[in-house]
C-alpha cells in the first residue's frame, strides 16, 4: 500500500468527518471509496471511446498493421 496526502478545505475536512462519522467509517475509507470509484468510472470511460475510435478508424488501422 501506498500513502497519498491530499489538501482540503476546513469545511471539506469536517463534511469528509461528519459523513464519515454518520456511517460508522473512516475518513480514509470514504477518499479511498471515492479513488477507487472515481478510478473504475474513468477506466470504463477511456475504454469506451478507445472501442468508438478503433471502429472508426478500422480501415486505417488494419492499413497500418499491413
């Protein structure tokens, strides 16, 4: 594992607080949720558009690969 210091806001730090506190969590395991997702929506993202792109270039790039 690896360690990551992010700078927040004080009315960022208590929200990040207050719900952690409501769901009976860490702050550190609501950031890495959020990492963790935000990382997996954009992956899924990046591969979709890398499908659109391939499809739309198919003919140029089996030109290429020639």
């Amino acid at each position: 594992m690896h360690e990551l210091t992010i700078i927040l806001t004080d009315a960022e730090r208590d929200e990040l607080h207050d719900l952690a506190d409501a769901q009976g969590r860490t702050p550190e395991e609501l950031a890495h949720d959020a990492v963790h997702h935000h990382l997996r929506v954009q992956s899924e993202r990046l591969a979709a558009l890398a499908g659109r792109l391939a499809q739309q270039h198919a003919g140029l790039l089996r030109r290429l690969g020639e």
